[in-house]
C-alpha cells in the first residue's frame, strides 16, 4: 500500500510548478512596507517622474542594469572607454523582440518621461556632453561628484552612476573606475511584461556578447529576473551532487547493516529503511504539488530532516530486533520490536510534529519557513506511517528468511556446517552461518555480537568513555566546546543579504560583488513621501520643522522644505531669514547625506489656486562598510519619526520590503518552535515514568542549540530563514537521538551509574553511530555544490549532526556518571515473606529406581 500511495502521488510531481516570486518567499508577509509601497505607487506613478531615476532605486516592474568596468582599473570617463560604453548603450536600446506581427524595441517598452522620451541614467547625458566637449577640444566641461551639472543648467546626481571615484579640489572628478547605467521597461499588462522579460533575457546575451568583442573590459549584467533565476539555478546545479549523496548513503546504509554471518546479516533493511524515508518524501511532494503547493530551492533541505529522522527509527527497529530472542517466532520477535523501538520514535515523530506544525501556521511571518515547515509535517506523517508498515512488514520478511536459516542476500537456504565442509573456500565464506544447535546451552553469547558497530562498542568505547582517567579530559573538552560557543552567541548576525540563497556562480553574486566594491560609498536612495496637503510656507509649520530637527539632526527631509518653499515661489507668508538660515545650518550638522531632490504633485483649485496634494523627497545617505546596519537603523529612525510628527510622511526603499521586521520575522518559527517543545516536554513529564528524563532532555536541548548557533556564526553563517529552519530540526534531532539514551539510563535500577551508562550505550549506542554515519557521509556531497544556500544549509546540518554526536557518545555518558539520578536509593527491599517455589524434581537412575529431591530455597 505504501508503495501504491507513492507512485500514485509521486507521479503528480512531474508537472510540480515552480515559485517565480522570490519576494513573495522571503519578505515578511505581513510588512508595513508593503503597505507604504502601495501608497507610494498610488500617489506617484513611474511614470509621472519629473526627474531622472537613479540606478539604484529600484522601481517597480522590470529592468536592465549593467556595470562596466575594467580588468586593469583604467579610467572609465577616458576617450576610448567614453566611446565604449556610448556604443553598448546604443546596443542596447537597439534589442529587438520578435514577437507576431510586431519587433519591439526599447522605444516601445521603456518608461517615458514628460517629454514622451524614454527615461534614461543622467550619466548617459554626461557622457554624451563629455564627448562634445572632446569633439570641439572644449576644456571647460567638468565632472563633479556626486553632483554634477549639465549644459541645460540641471543638477543630477551621479553616485550610483561612477564608481570607485578619484577627486581633484571642489570634487571634480579624476577618474572614475566603473560606470553603472540602468534601463526601466513598461509592465503594465500580462503582453507588456512578456515582452519585457524577454528584452531582459536578450540584454544580458547582447552583454555578454558585446564583453567578448571588448576582452579589456567587464561587464555585470543584472535584470530584475536575474534573483529569481539564480534562486531557482541551486536546484539545477545540485541534482549530480544529490545523486552522489544518495548513492553513498544507499552503500553505507547497506554496510552497517551486515555482518559475516550471512543468516543475521540484513543488507536489505538498510536499503528498504532508505527507501521507506523515499517513498514518504515522495507521497508528501505529490500532495504538495496536488494542492497547488510550488517548488522553490528551499525544499532541497527536506530531504535530509527525513533522512535523519527516518533512518534513525528504523535502525533503531534493526538494533531491537538484534536484542530478541532467536527462538521466538517471528510474530513475537516483532511485537517486542514494537513495544521497544516504535514508543520512542512515536513521542519524537510527535515532537517533529508540533514544532514544525508551529512553524507552519499562520504565525510565520516568512512564506518559505511556512511553506518548509508544512512539507515537512506532511514528510514526516507519512514517514511514520510508512515504518509501521512498509518498513515493519519488510522487518518480517526478513525475519521468516532467518528463521528459516536462508541467505539474507541470496535468500537461499544455508547448509549445514558438515555439508559446507566439501564446498570450495569461497563459497565456505559467502555462507558462514552460525547454527542454533552450534551453541552449548551453557553459552549465553548473543549471536549478533559478532556485528562490527555492537561489538566495537561493547568490548572498547564503553569501558574507555567511563573510565575516570577519561572523564576530566572530557568535562574540560566540554568547557571549552561552551567558550567557543559563548563567543560565537555574543557575534550573531542577521542575514537579509538576498545573495545568500543564490548559486555562487550566477549574475547576482558578481553584480553585488562590483556594486558593494564601487558603488558602496552612498546608500541606496530613500523616498521621503509627505501624504497631506499642508502650508509649507505656514509658520507653524515651519515651528514643528525646527522641534524636530534639535532631535534629529541626521534625518535630512527638513531641508527639503527650503526646496518647496522656492519652487511654489510664494509672494507672501515667506518665512524670516533668520528661519532659513537656522533650518540649512541644523542640516549642515549631518554631513552624513550626499543629496536631495524633491518631486510634487500639484492640483489647481477652482479659483486657479495651487494646492499641494503630496511631495516626495529622495534623500541618500554616506555610508561605511556596515550600511545595510546603518539602513535599518535608518529607517527605525524615520519611522518613529513618523508617528510623532505632526506632518503625515512615510519612507520607502524597495529593499525595505525584506529588511522590514525581518529578524522578528526570520526569529519567530524558532521561538515558537522552542516554546513548544519545552512545554511539551514539562507537561509530559508528569506522564513519563521519570521527571528527570525530560530535564535532562531539556538541557541537553539547550546546550546543543547553543552550541550550534554559536559555532555556525564562528562559520561565517548568519541568522536568515535557512538557517533558522536548520535550528528547529536541531531540536527534533537532539531528541531524536538523545531521548532513548537518557530514557534507558534513568529507568534503570539497581547496578551504578556507570553500569547502565554502558547499558544504555550498548542498547541505543549502535542505531545512533550507524544513522550518523550514513547523515554525515549524505551530507558531504552537499558541501560541493556551488551556492550559497546549500553552503548554509550543509553547513547547519553538519553542525547539529556533530554537536548531538557528541553530546550522545562523550558529554552525556561522563556526565551521567556523577549527576543524578542515584541508582543505590532505587534497590528494592525484597521481601523476606516471599519464597521461590520450585517443583520436585523426579530422577530416574539406572536401574529404574526413583529419586525424589525435594529444593526449598529460602
């Protein structure tokens, strides 16, 4: 059945369909800049613009962009590269889309302005006028950075247009070591953005061509599909490498489930248990698909939680198994494997539920951590479902094979010692079976001791973790692992850079690679929207612009009031100088802000009076290494700004829509996911059979998260949806692992402490190493894989695997030994009342004479 469910299922995923809007992935649903966004594109259109787009705004719709630069840092604003980049313009806007009937060019696509021409980077003007200047030996003609004028008298502003600048004396420019030049296309309907997306696919071919004919120069093209391809691009580049990792797991799975006896031997469980975890994935990606669900490359990490998961139970079903009896019939060798192994794997499957069932409600502000988290509950349902009865009845079969002594490969029946005596050497060792009737009954030796894992653990690792030369090397390691730990908790970072979810090798990571290396002196441009009509030239006004100022000083759109002021021209009612100077000199105190221009729309009243229905400011700020901080802090500001003014304004930068509450954001499936597996493990500890089990879970839980997310920061990874996912599975997965460790330990009576740690690591111990071994050997093909996603998500996983690890085979062992719970006080007091009753014992001798011995035990 559950083979029928998966190809029934699975087969629906052939036609999956893929997630095209990264934003709608990774921004936080619930944003207040999407909100402002909407209010911003409803008071001004693109294309009402009175003024020349900067080229790091991002406007709505779609786009080309292109940085040119060169290999040997020459001049870009020189004659021969000026002549260059004029001519890859040219290119550009000559691009062609075919489509029936009619060739579209830039012309017919591009954002217009006022004067019906296409909207394009002033720097393209300046380059044009340079060249004049060039043709008619003009030497007059200067370039000022980052403001500049042109020969019609306008001031524009050219920061995010030249890179890597040179200044002589009053700014003028020296040389320039990149030029960065943007073109806004039209997509005001389903045709219009067809045929957009298309002329982005060809301006990044006409690029790159034009960079082959042109070898001395570089060039990074970006369009605003370049993020969701690149995204998308992990899926492709990984499929040979997930390949390699299924391959190495399908081998090691096989290998740590045999042995030389070829009776005991069970290389099919290992497979079928690998298969199991498949076929689960499998049936919850056609419901997925089935349900309008979509793909999108965060779904590659799915995979690996159900390989943890999944294999762990079943090679914890196999290590049961090896503890019955061979006597027993295979019914009741499998329903001791239940009651043993399935409680356990029962309680972590529902813990896997609940956390990520909470990651995956409404309660999660970012799609892609929902969308995760809701794949996975289906995953890990079905995989529960599927041990209990796909893996169970594969356990039974294998069963009826050993009982009948039959080859657990071959499945053919395994001759008697005597028999394969006369066979040649080779077959003697394909079909080294040990016997039931080869054991003297007075040998109590397991038959499955001889397995490599069970005997490595029981013979050497358990004596040498407990000795007490070992233990304070262990507890000192175990201080140091907390340091380490510490100092990488006290560096976290947030990561709402958009490259780290892309392949390495893509435009996106050499376009941000160039931008952040020329164009990283000025931030990207903040819209500064005023959503009222008011009296600018009202002295009250002016009032409330001067109280806000003496608080923030840095927050420059006060002096934008200076800009309206002269461009309405005001006859009367004109503020004082003594007000004009005090409100530029407040401003000139933040010299952290390069420009400003200033944009209104204007309605006439019925008497052919002007009112001001709504302005808008850009403002761009200085900025150090650390902008994208400094932004946020930016934008914390203005916004508290904003709700205290008594003028009505917002602020708006397209990247505010990911930066917008993102560490709530990103930090919320986590804390909600950590809430409630602490409550889940203190409400049941009233109905497990020991407290101290579940606070000792607990703890352990604490200290491996800690560890993780301190050391992947040491590991260069910052707190972004990825890794967050990583850390609730962290959670499931240290439980996974350390609950029947702590379960056995603590229920045990009688004995010492150190007894039943070595119990406890005998009875568990070979399920954990054999499910790290095949975690471990399918995560490292991972690590190849070239982006940056992956590179996160191996890089989390390989860190949870090794801290659990740890904690399993070397803290909890030590730690056990000398910390509660005390094995003396839980002897039981035996009853002195109670006598062993034995029946008499007939014996027969010889010659037919009967004895009769009566035992008593006392």
């Amino acid at each position: 059945a559950p083979v029928l469910i998966s190809i029934l299922l699975g087969a629906s995923f052939s036609r999956y369909q893929v997630e095209e809007s990264v934003e709608h992935l990774l921004a936080p649903a619930h944003s207040l800049a999407k909100i402002e966004r909407s209010l911003v594109n409803s008071l001004f259109p693109v294309n009402r613009s009175k003024h020349r787009l900067y080229s790091d705004l991002q406007t709505p719709g779609r786009y080309g962009r292109v940085i040119i630069t060169s290999f040997r840092k020459a001049n870009m604003l020189d004659q021969h590269h000026t002549d260059l980049i004029l001519k890859l313009h040219s290119a550009v806007t000559r691009i062609q889309v075919q489509r029936p009937g009619f060739n579209y060019t830039f012309a017919h696509i591009c954002i217009l302005n006022n004067d019906k021409t296409c909207i394009v980077d002033d720097i393209v003007h300046v380059l044009e006028e340079l060249k004049a200047a060039r043709s008619s030996n003009r030497t007059n003609f200067a370039i000022t950075y980052p403001i500049t004028h042109l020969k019609d008298g306008r001031e524009v502003y050219n920061g995010h247009q030249l890179g890597g600048v040179t200044v002589h004396s009053k700014d003028r420019v020296k040389s320039a070591e990149a030029v960065q030049l943007t073109y806004y296309l039209q997509a005001i309907n389903s045709l219009n953005d067809m045929v957009a997306e298309k002329w982005e696919s060809i301006f990044c071919d006409t690029v790159e061509l034009f960079q082959k004919s042109n070898r001395r120069v570089k060039m990074y093209p970006f369009t605003s599909s370049s993020l969701k391809e690149d995204f998308q691009k992990t899926s492709r580049v990984s499929e040979r490498y997930l390949i390699t990792s299924l391959v190495l797991v399908v081998t090691l799975a096989i290998l740590c489930c045999s042995m030389q006896d070829c009776v005991r031997s069970k290389p099919w469980l290992g497979l079928l248990g690998l298969l199991t975890v498949t076929l689960a994935t499998l049936t919850a990606a056609g419901i997925i698909n089935l349900t309008g669900g979509k793909y999108n490359s965060t779904f590659l990490g799915i995979p690996f939680i159900m390989l943890g998961h999944g294999l762990y139970g079943t090679f914890e079903m196999l290590s049961s198994w090896r503890k019955t009896r061979e006597d027993q019939h295979v019914k009741e060798r499998t329903a001791a494997v239940f009651a043993d192994s399935m409680l356990s794997f029962s309680l972590t499957t529902a813990m896997y539920l609940v956390t990520f069932g909470i990651g995956a409600s409404p309660f999660t502000n970012i799609e892609a951590a929902r969308i995760f988290c809701c794949n996975s509950c289906i995953a890990i349902f079905f995989n529960y479902l599927y041990v209990l009865s796909f893996y169970g009845s594969s356990l039974v079969f294998t069963g009826y094979i050993e009982n009948n002594y039959q080859h657990s490969i071959f499945c053919r029946k395994v001759p008697k010692p005597e028999v394969l005596q006369e066979k040649p050497a080779w077959y003697r060792f394909l079909l080294t079976a040990k016997f039931s009737e080869d054991t003297a009954d007075s040998e109590e030796t397991n038959t499955y001791e001889s397995h490599l894992l069970v005997w490595f653990l029981k013979r050497y690792y358990c004596d040498w973790i407990t000795n007490t030369y070992v233990k304070p090397f262990v507890v000192l390691f175990y201080l140091v692992y907390i340091s380490f730990a510490l100092m990488g908790y006290l560096q976290v970072s947030e990561g709402s850079d958009l490259s780290n979810i892309v392949a390495t090798a893509t435009r996106t990571i050499e376009y941000t690679t160039a931008q952040q290396k020329y164009f990283s002196n000025y931030s990207p441009v903040i819209g500064v929207y005023i959503y009222e009509s008011i009296e600018y030239w009202n002295t009250s006004v002016q009032e409330d612009v001067l109280e806000y100022t003496k608080g923030f000083v840095r927050i420059s759109w006060f002096e934008s009031y200076l800009n309206y002021l002269r461009k309405l021209n005001i006859s009367t009612g004109l503020p004082k100088k003594n007000f004009t100077d005090m409100l530029r000199n407040s401003f000139l105190k933040a010299p952290q802000f390069a420009h400003f221009t200033e944009d209104i729309i204007f309605s006439k009243k019925y008497n052919n009076e002007v009112d001001v229905v709504a302005s808008r400011m850009f403002l761009v700020a200085k900025t150090m290494e650390t902008k994208r901080e400094e932004l946020y802090d930016l934008l914390e500001t203005l916004r508290k700004l904003s709700l205290t003014s008594k003028v009505k304004f917002i602020v708006f930068n397209p990247s505010f829509v990911y930066m917008d509450r993102y560490a709530s954001s990103v930090g919320a499936p986590l804390q909600n996911s950590c809430i409630s597996a602490l409550f889940l493990l203190f409400f049941s500890a009233f109905l497990v059979a020991d407290s101290l089990i579940n606070v000792w879970l607990t703890l352990t839980v604490a200290s491996v998260e800690f560890g993780v997310i301190g050391f992947m920061t040491l590991w260069k990874v910052e707190l972004d949806c990825i890794s967050v996912l990583c850390l609730i599975y962290g959670i499931n997965y240290t439980i996974d692992n350390c609950a029947p460790l702590l379960s056995t330990f603590v229920l045990g009576k009688e004995f010492t402490r150190t007894k039943w740690v070595k119990n406890a690591l005998e009875v568990h111990g070979v399920a954990i190493l054999q499910s790290y071994l095949c975690y471990i050997v399918g995560l490292i093909p991972l690590a190849a894989v070239p982006s940056n996603l992956t590179r996160t998500l191996f890089r989390c996983l390989f860190l949870i695997a090794l801290v659990t690890f740890f904690h399993c085979f070397a803290i909890l062992p030590v730690i056990l030994t000398f910390l509660p719970p005390s094995k003396k006080k839980r002897k039981e007091k035996k009853n002195p009342e109670n006598r062993e009753e034995i029946e008499c014992v007939e014996m027969v001798d010889m010659d037919s004479t009967r004895v009769v011995d009566q035992i008593t035990t006392v």
